[in-house]
C-alpha cells in the first residue's frame, strides 16, 4: 500500500488506524479505543491501557532471543573510545539502576532530573525512570545554573542523576559545581543526586545528598516494569517559551510509544537489528524521540556520539562514525552538514570512508536549505530527506516515507504530511489559503499520538499558546505554504516573516538565495526597522574556508542574485560577512536576538546559547552600517 492509501486510511478513521499500530507494542492491559476526547480540545491517547516503555525499549527484545545484540553504540572521539552495550547488558543495568532508585523512595510519578554529557549513562537513566514510571525530564549537560534551577522548582524533582563533566573538543565543562549552584538557588530541594564520576573529572561529593553511581547500586535488588497508565507523563521536556519562562513539554507513555515504533519503519525504513543514528543530544528532543526511545523500541542499535561535526578531530568525523558502524539512516541538523560542508567544501573527507551501508541522510531542525541538500547528495550519494517536526510534536509532522513508499523529492520541502496531521495554511483570520500562498501552518485538531498532551502545571499557557489563536487548530508557530502537489513548504517561524513596504516576505526564501552563492558556507537574514517601509532585511554572511575574494565582492552580487531570484520587492541592499552565526547548542539561529540588537532594543542572553562572545561580534559588525546603537 503506498502513501497516499495510507494516508486516505488513516484520515477515514483514524480511530482504527491507531489501534491497528497498537497492537505492535508489548501492553499489560490493551486500551479499549484509541482517542480519548471527553476533555476536547485537550486530547489523549490509549488512556485506559496499561503499559511501561523500559520493557516495550530493552525486556521485550531480550524475550525475544536478541539479548545478544548491540542495543548501544558508544562513539566518543572526544575520550578516544567506542564501546557497545548488549540488549541483555542494557537491562541488568537499567533494571539495577531503577532498583536503586526505588531503594531511596524514586516511584511512579516522582520527577528526576538528568543532567548528563551523550554518553549511555544517560539513555539507562532516562530507561530507569521509565522502568518505575517515574517522570525524568532531561536537561542539557552543562546547562546555565540559573536555568537549571527554573526547571527544579517547575518540575520539583525527588532526585537529580547527573555526571561529574562533559567533554568538549578543547576543554571540561565542569557540571557538578552548575549543579551544586542550581540547587542553591531552587526554591525545591531534591532527596539525592546520584553523580557519575567520569575519570576525566571526579567531582566532590555533598555529604548525605549525593550519592556515587556505581557505589548506591551496590548489593540492591534489581526492579522490575511497573505497568503505567496509557496517559502516564513519560517525560517532560523543557523548550523556550516566549515569555522567557521555560514550557514543559509533556509526553505521555502510550502514544509515545505506539508513535515512534510505527515511525521508525514507515518514515526511517528500520528493522530489528540495523543501525540508527541521530547526531543530536539528549537534551533536545530528537536524542530523546531518536537516540534513545524509538530505536530501541524497535529493537535497532541506536549510536549515542560524542563529539562535534568539525574538530573531533576533523570534518570527517561523521563519514568516520557511519562507516565504523555500519549506520543504515544517518539523522542530523542541516547546520551541522553547513559546518562540515564549510571545511570540506569538495567534500574529500567523506572519500576516505566506505559508506556502503549507508541508506538514508535525513534532515531536520531548522529549514534545510537546497544548496546544502545538493552538497549532500552529491558527496554521500543517497537520498538526502528534508523532515519537519517540534518539540511538541515529538515525531514527524512532515516527512518523506521511506519505508511505506519513496516519494518524488521536492528540494526546499520536507514533502508530505504524515497520517495523523491534518496541515492546512491559514491566512491572520483563521481561513484557509490556496495552494502556493504563504500563511500560518496548523494542525487540525486533534494531534496524533506521541504529540504533547498539554505542558506540565500549566494548562492554561498550553491552551493560550498553541490552541486559541486558531479555534480547533494547533498552531505551530510556522509559516509557509502547500504546493499544489500537496507538498508542505516551511518558510520561517511566523515571526520571522517580515513586512517590507506591505509586502509579506519569507526570511527563509532570502537564505535559499544567499546560500546558492558558491563562496557563501552559511547565512541568515532578518528584518530590521526601518522608518519609511517597516521592515528592511539584512543578510549575514558565512563564507566557506579558504574563499578568498574581496568581502564587498560577494555582498555586491549576493545583492544582485536577491534581485534576479525574488526582486526588487525585497529591497535587498545590505549585508554584512561574520566569521559565525549565533546559535543555540541544538543548531537554531537565534534571528529573533539579531533583530533586537540590530534594532537596538532591549535584549536578554538566550539561555541556549552555544557561545554568547558570538553577539559581541555580531553588535560589532552591526554598529560599522549605523545600527546597534
């Protein structure tokens, strides 16, 4: 059955549809229906079933026979090592991880915080948890301490798992003092912090609060799966709110796991036993949906890599780690490829590795730009799949689906939307637009399972932010349109479409542009104030190493190629080259930062960023064509 068959099934009743995926997963009690809609338009999923996802991630597989197999790859370039844990490994030690727990008082319901580097520790901390039906909500190793302490007192956790250090190309970054501060200034106190001592750094222990790893798992007995209900938070996942204030993300158990077992054939094309890797984070939502749950779930080898694109040791690093072991679907952030492709324009270092085992390079994040997409094809020679998803979403919205049918690739568009989503554009008035017109991308209500369920404590800020805007709809915060092929086009977030002169622009059309320039590695443009037409865009520009033709040189024609490709209706005049973007730790460009500096008004350090001296230089660069004052 291709795409659109199963598309037109799911949409005739998704009530069928959803039991049908069910019935793939491991339950204690099967849920009666799928779609719980007594509380609507606050939905959820196989609420009445009873299930627990440590044994549907790791116990099932080794039931099965395949306790043997590699659940976990460890890669670090950074320690210099590689090693691999078994499915049969991985249980004895999530379920005597889980038992310790349970010895200090963790159980069903209780919160902990993770707080720890990519290495498997975390994954078994995260599968611990959800072994006891505990809730973990994983925060970014090394995150500030102050932001750490706004996710304690929101979630109040009874215990904090969290490692000594994290490793980074040229330095330590030392967690436990962050910790110990974040615990000083949280309102909420935990029980215990259970450190994991890396012997790169053994950090000082606090006396009848922390407990060592290894030494509080000694002589416990190990836990076994405590069955959770279907509507059982799984997780909660912190993301910026707008406010400033942190929105945590709620995910719960039953949809979760019915979601990404039926995603990880149909969109990734995996079976039981090959190799998966998303080079992400486990602090960020496709190291939770990627790196951890879905591979395991399905019974895959999942790679957990700890190191950069560029620097560990050098731009091959990623070919190096495909080929070592024998990565299947490769999954990574386009800006990570524009870091590789900058280095490694001719794309040499991936010559020097047999990437024959290699299917699939699959894309998501921010928007993909084709050039970088091209690069990719090109040197890898397999399909290069653009997909589109959120944290809220916690799976594909819009994807390519490999393993129901191939479909024609549209650069530019993450294809099609997935069952479960019903997209439609809407203009500022909640009515649907045509095909080809930019407007505000929503979801037809209800989401599908694995999408949030509301965010945690907080009801109200979940309605008010995503469901009033647009009666009935989920509104993503995305602007774009659909092609008359039924392809989806993400243009910008809706804030980032500016208005020059009445006209409505996609800031994401401009960078397509930009980046087609041969010496241009990576861009991006906002719109500043302007007194006469409102808006006014500006570009900035990354050039490729080694590009060694005069700055005003390639401003002047990437000027002249804005006004072939999108006209003089952009009113694009300026640019300025930097030596690098201001981005968070996931790979986001922080545009929303550049305009309040640029604009000159008021602006606060984003907690997610992944080096903050980057906005000195960009306030520099600003101040040379008279803004920033």
């Amino acid at each position: 059955m291709g795409y659109r068959e199963i598309y037109a099934q799911w949409k005739a009743d998704p009530e069928a549809f959803w039991m049908q995926q069910a019935k793939a997963i491991d339950w204690d009690r099967p849920p009666s229906r799928a779609l719980n809609a007594d509380r609507a338009p606050i939905y959820e999923w196989f609420s009445d079933g009873l299930v627990n996802t440590c044994w549907n991630a790791v116990d099932r597989h080794v039931e099965a026979g395949r306790g043997d197999q590699l659940a976990i790859i460890h890669d670090s370039p950074v320690t210099h090592l590689r090693r691999g844990i078994t499915y049969r490994d991985l249980q004895k030690r999530v379920a005597s991880l889980a038992g310790a727990l349970r010895a200090k008082g963790v159980t069903k319901g209780d919160r902990v915080i993770i707080y720890m580097p990519m290495i498997p520790e975390a994954l078994e901390a995260m599968l611990a948890c959800a072994r006891l039906g505990a809730i973990h909500s994983v925060v970014f190793g090394g995150f500030a301490a102050n932001e750490l302490a706004v996710r304690i007192d929101d979630c109040q956790p009874k215990a904090i798992i969290a490692a000594s250090c994290g490793i980074e190309p040229s330095r330590i970054v030392h967690y436990k003092p962050l910790l110990d501060a974040a615990i000083d200034q949280a309102s909420h106190k935990p029980d215990f912090c259970v450190i994991f001592q890396r012997e790169q750094e053994v950090a000082k222990l606090t006396e009848g609060r922390d407990v060592a790893w290894h030494a509080f798992q000694y002589g416990v007995e190990p836990a076994e799966c405590v069955p959770v209900e279907g509507n059982h938070p799984a997780y909660i996942l912190y993301t910026s709110g707008t406010t400033g204030a942190p929105k945590g993300v709620i995910r719960a158990t039953g949809g979760h796991l019915v979601a990404l077992n039926w995603t990880m054939k149909a969109i990734y094309d995996m079976d039981p036993g090959e190799v998966f890797w998303a080079a992400s984070d486990v602090g960020w939502v496709v190291g939770h949906s990627y790196i951890c749950y879905a591979p395991l779930i399905k019974g895959c080898t999942t790679v957990v890599f700890e190191g950069k694109p560029v620097g560990t040791p050098d731009a091959g690093t990623f070919w190096r780690v495909i080929a070592e072991n024998k990565v299947k679907t490769f999954f990574t952030a386009p800006t990570a490829l524009r870091a590789i492709k900058r280095d490694d324009p001719g794309g040499e270092f991936v010559k020097e590795y047999n990437l024959k085992h290699l299917k699939y390079c699959f894309l998501a994040g921010e928007r993909a730009d084709p050039d970088t997409i091209a690069w990719a094809e090109r040197n890898l020679n397999v399909p290069v799949i653009d997909h589109w998803w959120q944290t809220e979403t916690g799976w594909a919205i819009a994807a390519n689906p490999m393993g129901i049918e191939p479909l024609a690739v549209k650069h530019g568009s993450p294809s099609v939307p997935m069952p479960g989503y019903d997209i439609q554009v809407l203009d500022e008035g909640g009515h649907p637009l045509p095909a080809g017109k930019l407007g505000a991308i929503t979801i037809k209500l209800p989401l599908p399972p694995g999408n949030l369920p509301g965010l945690w404590q907080a009801e109200e800020r979940f309605r008010k932010s995503y469901l009033t805007q647009f009666p009935g709809y989920y509104e993503t915060g995305d602007a774009g349109y659909i092609d008359e092929d039924g392809y989806l086009y993400i243009m910008a977030r809706t804030d980032d479409v500016i208005n020059v002169a009445g006209h409505r622009l996609s800031t994401g059309a401009m960078e397509e542009v930009l980046a087609s320039h041969p010496d241009v590695a990576e861009c991006a443009v906002i719109g500043v104030a302007d007194a006469l037409k409102g808006q006014s865009p500006l570009g900035f520009l990354c050039l490729n190493r080694g590009a060694t033709r005069p700055h005003d040189e390639v401003v002047t024609e990437c000027v002249k190629l804005m006004r072939e490709r999108i006209g003089p209706v952009a009113d694009f005049k300026r640019a300025l080259v930097i030596e690098r973007l201001p981005k968070t730790r996931s790979g986001k460009i922080l545009r929303g930062t550049m305009v309040k500096i640029a604009d000159g008004t008021e602006w606060k350090m984003p907690a997610t960023i992944d080096d903050p001296a980057i906005l000195d230089e960009i306030a520099t660069a600003l101040k040379t064509i008279g803004l920033a004052r």
